[in-house]
C-alpha cells in the first residue's frame, strides 16, 4: 500500500492550478508595479539583489520566489511586502492587507501609465514635503 500524502489523489490538480495562478498574479503584479516605477527588470534586479532572469523568471510566473525575496522587491518597488505576500499564497487573503497608494495606482486598470506616473510624481512631492 502507498504511503498517503495526506492530499486526496484528485485535488492535486487543482492545488497545482492555484499556485501556478498564484504564480501567474505575483508576477503580473510585480511587473505591474516595476512598469509603474518606470523601471527595466534589469533596474529593479540590481535594485533588489537578484538576477534580472531571476526575475523576469518571476513575472512570468515560472518561479515561485522565497519570502525574502518578495521583501527585497517589494522594498526595492517601495510597496508592501504583505500584499506580495497574499499574492503568493503566503499569506491568507482573508487579511485586511492595508493597500499603499503606490499599489493602489500601480493596478488601477483605468489609467494610463502616464497618468500613473503623474499621480506617483504628485503623491512623491507630498510624501518629501511631509518628512
């Protein structure tokens, strides 16, 4: 008798299609916030300390990154590591994740990146002014 995994046979593939979704919206939503920034992967890559593969590889839904690694590009993006990390299935997405003015206008579907970059310049002045 086979040794059971504690998973039934048949949910397997539906827990390989939500991490492979999961997969897939990190890495959306990383090269959604690194195209806001006005940043090339291979910016972002130096920025955060990983390989520009490395990442593109992340976008693209092909690796699941670490914990640490989603903290430093969430640090180098200057955004929320907690919304990386719902995102990525580290973190329950039942949480009341508090959502950045930086996130919130990196995935407003609505506005163009022009205008995205002119709502980060505006909210940047307020931000420098404020410290």
């Amino acid at each position: 008798m086979k040794p059971s995994s504690g998973t039934a046979p048949d949910a397997r593939p539906a827990l390989r299609n939500e991490l492979g979704n999961r997969l897939a919206d990190v890495g959306e939503f990383i090269r959604n916030q690194r195209e806001t920034a006005r940043m090339s992967v291979r910016g972002l890559a130096d920025v955060a300390s990983v390989s520009n593969t490395y990442l593109s590889q992340i976008e693209r839904g092909l690796r699941r990154p670490s914990a640490e690694i989603l903290q430093q590009i969430a640090k180098a993006l200057k955004i929320s590591v907690e919304s990386l990390y719902v995102r990525a299935g580290i973190l329950p997405d039942d949480l009341n994740t508090v959502v950045g003015v930086r996130e919130a206008i990196g995935t407003d579907q609505l506005l163009t990146p022009e205008q995205k970059q002119a709502l980060l310049n505006v909210y940047e002045s307020f931000v420098a002014q404020s410290i």
